[in-house]
C-alpha cells in the first residue's frame, strides 16, 4: 500500500499520468476516470468535478453575501473561512444557494461543506437527483 | 427554575439559525420575510462570542421562543396573504 501512496505524490505534480487512480484520495467513487488522464489538466484532476456554471453562480452569491469587492479572486478552491465567512455565513450562503437553485440541503450535508467547490458538487448532486 | 442550562453546541446553534431562515422564507410578504432574516442574522451574530454558558443558553431559548412566534406567524399570514406582490419582488424588465 506505501507504493500506492508514493505513487499518488507524484500524480499530483504530473496529473496526465496512466496510474490516476490513486490521484485522488478521499474520493472512493470512480466514475469514468479512465478518460481523465488524457486531459493535461494544469492543477490536480478532480474524478466528480462540478460544472462550471455551477461554480461560477456560487462564487457570485458567495461574493454578493459577503459583501467582497468584485475583484476578489473566488475560484472552487477557496475556502469559505479564507475569504472571512463564519459559520453563521456558510449557513446563510447555503441558504442563498437552496433558494437560487430551488434545492433543499440536508442539515448533515450543510455541515460539511467547506469550500466553493463542496457547495457546487452538493448542488449538481441535488439537481440532478430532482430532474 | 432550571439551574445551569447546558450551552447549547455550535450544531445546535446553527441548525436553530438554519429553521429560523427557511421559517422566514415562508412568508408570502416581502417586508416580513427580508425583516425575519436580517434580524436573525443580525441577533445571532451580535450574540456569538457569549462566554458565559448561562448567557448563551438564554440567548438559545430566546432564539427558539422567536422561532416559535414566527412559525405561527407564518401560517397566519399565508391564510391572510395579499394578492399584488411587493415592488421589490418584481424581476427587472
């Protein structure tokens, strides 16, 4: 098992490698990654990505709800505590995002969502399981 | 009187917060609705850093008893609710 953990430090420094299995490690589901490692993908390669619209109007409501100017830089990795959100935002740029997207987020999976990228992949899980 | 009321846990907090936003979203008038969710954010935030367990406990019952007002609040008004929507609900032509 050393040698899948050796190997999934290199995977993150040359992402368009044939062994990506290993390139993510919290992420037990596989879908279809077999074809991920054909895209040179500069940062690491995210198996379940959301989509971009998705991100885009959630880092526009997290914008608006913290009140940051527009030029700050939100992109699906920041952290909601990096950009100066308390738990009591994260709880109201949730609430923001159920009502934009007509979704209901469960209390447990509210609780765990941590950066921008977090909250789109709950919404596209939530779309698509209502349509 | 309850002597030494546990304080209540972040999760706690945080999910009398979240019923008190959807209990707001429940409004049919604009007013209330945007009224409820400023003042429960402005309250919750304002009581955030209580030390004390005592003071926080009471802030948490308080915090629930004004759910309980507004839940009923908002059954109320839906039997009574106007027909014309407010101004600041209708989408920018």
């Amino acid at each position: 098992m050393a040698s899948i953990a050796g190997s999934s430090a290199l995977s993150f420094a040359r992402p368009v490698k044939a062994i990506n299995t290993n390139s993510l490690a919290f992420s037990p589901v596989r879908k279809g990654n077999t074809f991920l490692h054909l895209q040179p993908v500069p940062m690491r390669s995210v198996s379940c990505a959301a989509k971009k619209d998705t991100v885009d109007k959630v880092c526009e409501i997290v914008k608006k709800q913290l009140a940051l100017p527009d030029h700050t830089e939100v992109c699906g990795e920041s952290k909601f505590s990096e950009l100066g959100a308390d738990s009591l935002d994260t709880v109201e740029i949730v609430m923001g995002l159920e009502e934009h997207f007509d979704i209901s987020v469960e209390e447990s999976s509210a609780q765990t969502i941590a950066t921008v990228e977090d909250a789109a992949d709950l919404i596209d899980k939530l779309v698509a399981g209502k349509a | 009187m309850a002597a030494a009321a546990a304080a209540p846990t972040r999760a706690e907090v945080l999910a009398l917060f979240r019923s008190l936003l959807r209990t707001a979203k429940q409004f049919s008038d604009y007013n209330i609705r945007e009224y409820t969710r400023r003042r429960g954010a402005d309250a919750f935030r304002e009581n955030r850093a209580l030390a004390d367990a005592q003071a926080a406990a009471a802030a948490f019952a308080e915090g629930k008893k004004h759910l309980e007002v507004a839940k009923r609040q908002a059954l109320v008004y839906s039997l009574y609710a106007p027909k014309a929507k407010s101004v600041m609900e209708l989408k920018v032509q």
